[in-house]
C-alpha cells in the first residue's frame, strides 16, 4: 500500500505523482522501473522511476494518461489515495560510466526517464547535451530539470510550437554531424527509438534505448515482455529495459505492441462508461 503525497498535472493529459515508497526511494537508479496495480480488480502497469528522495522516502512517476489504468490512476487517485500494489525497483539499471560526450534523447512521456540518466551521467562529468520532443509544445514538461543537469538542451516539436519543427532526429543528425559522441540514450516510442537507432548507424555512435514491451509481472515469469535482440529473445523487464538499438527487432516490437489493441480499447470504453453514468 503506497499512499500518493503529491500530484500535479505537467502537460496534456500527464501527471506527476509523488508516492510514499521509502524501500524503493532507498535502492532506486536510473533506468528502472516499477509495476504499480491500482486496487484488488487493477492489471499491472509498468511505470519508470522518473526521480526519488531517499530522505523523504518518495518515489516521482510521470503517467501519461492513454487508456484504461492510466486514465484511472490519473483522473480517479488523487493526494491521500493509497495505490494497492508498487513493486520495484525492476529491471536493470543504467551504465552509468565517463564516456565523455553524451546525447540523452527523451521523447513524449520518455523526457520522465530520460532525465534520471541525464542527470546521473551529468554526476559522473560527461558533457550530457539534451534533446526532447513532443507533438506539441503542450506535451513537452521537465525543460527545467533538463536544463539543469544537461550542457546544452535542444527542443523539438511536430507542429514547430516550440523549438525545431520536426522530430528529435533533426537536432540528433545536427550534433552527431558537429562533433565527436561517444554514446546516446533514446527513451520514447518504439518508432522514434527505432529512427534514433538509424541516425546514431549514420554516424557509427552507440545508442542505448529503453524497451517499453507488454509487461504484466515484470520478474521474468509471464514472458510477456518478449523481444528479440541480437536474434536472440530476451524479457525486457529482467535482461533490459535497456538494449543497445542497432540489435533490436524493431519490426517485432512494432507488432507484438499492437497484440491487445482491441482489448485495450474495449477496456477504455467500459472505463469511460462507467465514468460517464458516476457523474
Ligand atoms: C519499462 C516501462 C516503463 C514505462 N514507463 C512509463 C512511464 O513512466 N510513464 C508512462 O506514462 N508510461 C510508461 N510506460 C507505458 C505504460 O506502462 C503504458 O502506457 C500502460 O501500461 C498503458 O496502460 P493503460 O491501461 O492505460 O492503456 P492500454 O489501453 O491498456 O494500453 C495503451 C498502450 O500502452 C501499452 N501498454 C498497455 N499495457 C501495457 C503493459 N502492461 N506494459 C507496457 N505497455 C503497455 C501498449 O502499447 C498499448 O497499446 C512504460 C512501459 C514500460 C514497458
Ligand atoms: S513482464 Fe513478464 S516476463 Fe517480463
């Protein structure tokens, strides 16, 4: 039982929320990720740890609000709500290394995860130069605490609302075609992960990207997180959530991530059925 301390709405349809969780604020690190599951009758939501306060013992999650769960946990919990189930830290963490310079790209709801790894790469005193994008500048949240930890902050939107108009890999071709990278992180969707990786190829620099795969128990157990890497399959909760790119099947985890579309969609309708006959 995890009681929310905190909540305050960052852009269209995203939240942060600040949660009591002193056992995972103590062990968290950067690139891990929690399964919260709301109440008794609740499906497992896989959630990144976006920062933590070991002093206060509270855990930041970012929820961008697309279906059923996360509407839910949006729109119905609020401050003094207690969630049923937070469980973590999963997954493996970050390679926090000097690599000397680094681009840490965040994409949507991916500018949350991105930035514990900016900043603790910050810590480690690379040069962090970071680029984040959104649909819209609505969307974009965090320019603050990005700034803070990074060199150089670059911003992109779809519709030119703010920053470059266009997508991250306009500014991402622009700084690896300017000076020497040692290494990139790309959080976001699948597709912009999937473009990163083929601009970072251009320019034969690394780039490590956070796999967001169906998780339901997030220990290994259900195989539900399945991708293929480097032709071999491995579980995203346990192996990664962070792969290097250029070994991903991108065109699998394209499709296994449309595999419960209908169901997700069914599950939303009766969400907002039962919303609209509350009110
Ligand atoms: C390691 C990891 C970290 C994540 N971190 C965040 C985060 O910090 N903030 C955030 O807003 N979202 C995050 N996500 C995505 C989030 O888990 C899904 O948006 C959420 O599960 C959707 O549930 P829903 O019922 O609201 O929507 P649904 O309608 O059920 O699903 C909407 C879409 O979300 C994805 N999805 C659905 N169920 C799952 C699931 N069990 N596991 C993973 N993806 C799913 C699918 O692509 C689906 O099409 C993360 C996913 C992973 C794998
Ligand atoms: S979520 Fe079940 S094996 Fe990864």
């Amino acid at each position: 039982m995890n009681t929310i301390v905190d909540k305050r709405a960052l852009g269209q349809g995203i939240v942060e929320l600040l949660v009591d969780a002193p056992r995972i604020a103590t062990k968290a690190r950067p690139g891990q990720f929690v399964v919260v599951r709301l109440h008794e009758r609740g499906e497992r939501i896989p959630l990144t740890l976006a920062d933590w306060d070991p002093t206060r013992g509270t855990i930041t999650l970012v929820v961008q609000m697309v279906g059923k769960s996360t509407r839910e946990l949006g729109e119905r919990f609020d401050v003094g709500d207690v969630i049923r189930d937070v469980v973590g830290p999963l997954g493996s963490p970050s390679e926090i290394h000097r690599y000397g310079t680094v681009v840490c790209v965040g994409g949507g709801v991916g500018i949350a995860p991105i930035y514990p790894i900016a900043r603790a790469l910050h810590e480690e005193r690379n040069e962090v130069i970071g680029i984040v994008g959104a649909r819209t500048n609505g969307l974009l949240f965090w320019l603050d605490r990005m700034g803070g930890v990074c060199h150089e902050l670059h911003v992109a939107t779809d519709d030119g609302s703010q920053g470059v108009k266009g997508v991250v890999t306009i500014p991402l071709r622009e700084v690896l075609s300017g000076r020497k990278v040692a290494h990139v992180w790309a959080i976001g969707p699948a597709i912009m992960m999937k473009f990163c990786t083929k601009t970072c190829q251009e320019f034969a620099v690394p780039i490590t990207v956070s796999l967001n795969s169906i998780m339901v128990d997030g220990t290994g157990m259900c195989g539900g997180c399945r991708v293929e890497v480097s032709g071999k399959a491995r579980f995203a909760c346990v192996d990664g959530p962070e792969f290097p790119g250029d070994l991903v099947n991108w065109d699998l985890l394209l499709d296994r991530l449309g595999t419960f579309r209908d169901e997700e969609r069914c599950a939303l309708e009766r969400y907002l059925s039962a919303e609209a006959g509350t009110r």
